[in-house]
C-alpha cells in the first residue's frame, strides 16, 4: 500500500474518533452532567429556606453548575426549572419567570405553572399569576394550600369551583 494511502486511512480514523467523541459528549455525556446538576441543585434548595444566606450562595453554585446546560439534547424541563428556582432564592423574580416559561416550553407541570405564578405575583403581574396558579390548582388541587396569599387562594378557589363545579375543590 502506498504511504499517500495509509495517510489518508490515518487521518480519516482521527477524524471518526474526534467525531465519536464530540457526539459522545454532546449527546451523551452533558445531557447527563447537566440533568444530574439539575437535580442536585433542586434537592438541595428543598432543603434550604429561602430566605437563608446559604439558599443565595447555593443558587448562585446551581448557575455555575447548570452553565452550558441551556441547549441540551434532547431537552430537559428538570434545567430551566432549577434555574428558575435559584432565581427565586435569589430574588430576582423576573429571571425566575423567564426560566419558569422556558420550562413549560418543554413540559407542562404544576408546579412550573405554580412557581410561575407566585413569580409573577411578586412582580405585581396579578392577572397572570392567578391564570398559572389556577392551572397549577387544575391539575393539582391539593396545590391551593401551598398558596402563601390569602386573597389569591380565594380568588383560586373561586375561579376552579366556576370552572368544574364546587365538588373540584375541597
């Protein structure tokens, strides 16, 4: 075989393994990193309260941990969820609710809607606080007594009771 050959066959095996390892870690390896940081961060602001100095530097280490994580492939809600919850240790609301909103582009859960409306409650978005905290209430109602506003958990109650009878809410 000539050298010209075996060249060629050379570098188009260092091309396939440089190919094989990007795709490795492009669809394997960060998904999993990043779905991984994702639930370690939100396990750990459960465990925190929110308003804890250590909740701030925690969410501030789950924005380090989930950088890059934002085009992962295939998608994960679990990412833009944590974020949108070290937001809101963080308070700053309106970085929560565009995480919050990018969440349910890729799933549609109640709590996402839930933390969606208290966010936009704390940026005096009422209208639509009370429209996601119903659907979070929709789907589960048990929801209605984690509702820290009095007047919201009224205003929810009422609007579910009009939507799908007085039997849907306890």
């Amino acid at each position: 075989m000539s050298r010209a050959i075996t060249t060629v066959r050379g570098a188009a095996l260092l091309l396939l393994i440089a190919a094989t390892v990007y795709a490795l870690d492009r669809w394997t390896v960060n998904p999993l990193r990043c779905g991984h940081a994702a639930s370690l961060g939100a396990a750990a602001l459960d465990r925190e309260s929110p308003a804890d100095f250590q909740a701030r530097r925690l969410a501030r280490q789950i924005r380090d941990d989930l950088q890059g994580c934002a085009c992962v492939t295939p998608p994960d809600a679990s990412i833009p969820m944590t974020l949108g919850a070290a937001a809101e240790a963080s308070d700053d609301p309106r970085i929560a609710i565009a995480e919050y909103q990018r969440a349910l582009q890729l799933d549609r859960r109640p709590e996402i809607y839930f933390h969606l409306g208290l966010m936009q409650q704390e940026t005096l978005n009422r209208s639509g606080a009370l429209e996601n905290v119903v659907r979070a209430c929709a789907f589960d109602p048990a929801r209605l007594a984690d509702i820290p506003y009095d007047d919201m958990r009224k205003e929810t109650k009422k609007r579910l009771r009009a939507m799908y009878g007085p039997g849907w809410v306890p």
